[in-house]
C-alpha cells in the first residue's frame, strides 16, 4: 500500500513540474526585418499564439512552426535562447525576452512578436 502512495506521489510531481515549464503567450502583431537589417511597421493579424514546453515551440508566423528544442540557454534579465530545428531539420533560433516577446529567426526571415500582456497565460496558473 505504501508503495502504490510513493508511486501516486512521484507521478503527481512528475507532472506538476512539467506543467510548470508548459507557457502559451498571445499576440495579434508581427514585425519583419528586411536585408538592410530595417524593422517593418507592426502588422496585425488575427489573434496567435506561440507554446513552450521543455522539447517543442509551436506558433504561426508566416507558416506554422513546430520545433524542436536542440539547446537552451539562459541569459540575463529572464532571457533564453532556444537553438531549434523545424520538421526539415533546418536550424531555427528563438530568442524569448522576459516573457514579452521573442525574435524568430529562420533562414533569411527575422519576426518579432511582441506579446500581447494581458493575454499571457501559463498553464500551471490555469491548473489552480
């Protein structure tokens, strides 16, 4: 009996902690930047949303994304740096800033997302 408790306890925390790291932000503008390194004016679009786990990043941009983390860095002033690759193993880098918004870098297509503040939402705060 103990050992179905210790059991049921390990698993209850095992999946808490992975909620923690599962974040979905909003966003409904998009910025690019052009070959002269120049940000466009802010373009709306319909409301997005991009998802972080520990293994994947999903959104929409100019098509959906779905990556998959390769390494993960943390910079100062709640920064991280995810060096991704999409479903044709090309290399996509995500620059996530103190959870406001993050840079999409692929191939020669640079976006920036600012995210939408009211709209931030982590699923451990939905879960309570």
């Amino acid at each position: 009996m103990l050992i179905k408790k210790l059991i049921y306890c390990f698993i209850l925390i095992a999946s808490l902690s992975s909620l923690a790291q599962n974040r979905v932000f909003t966003y409904s503008q998009i910025q690019t930047r052009n070959d002269d390194q120049e940000w466009s004016a802010i373009k709306n679009v319909s409301e997005q949303s991009v998802s972080f786990t520990c293994d994947e990043i999903n959104l929409k941009v100019d098509k959906n994304y779905h990556l998959n983390i390769i390494s993960k860095t943390d910079l100062p002033n709640n920064g991280v740096i995810y060096l991704c690759k999409d479903e044709e193993t090309n290399p996509v880098t995500v620059m996530l800033i103190d959870d406001s918004k993050m840079y999409l870098y692929s191939k020669s297509k640079r976006y920036l997302i600012n995210f939408d503040d009211s709209k931030t939402v982590s699923f451990l705060s939905e879960s309570e």
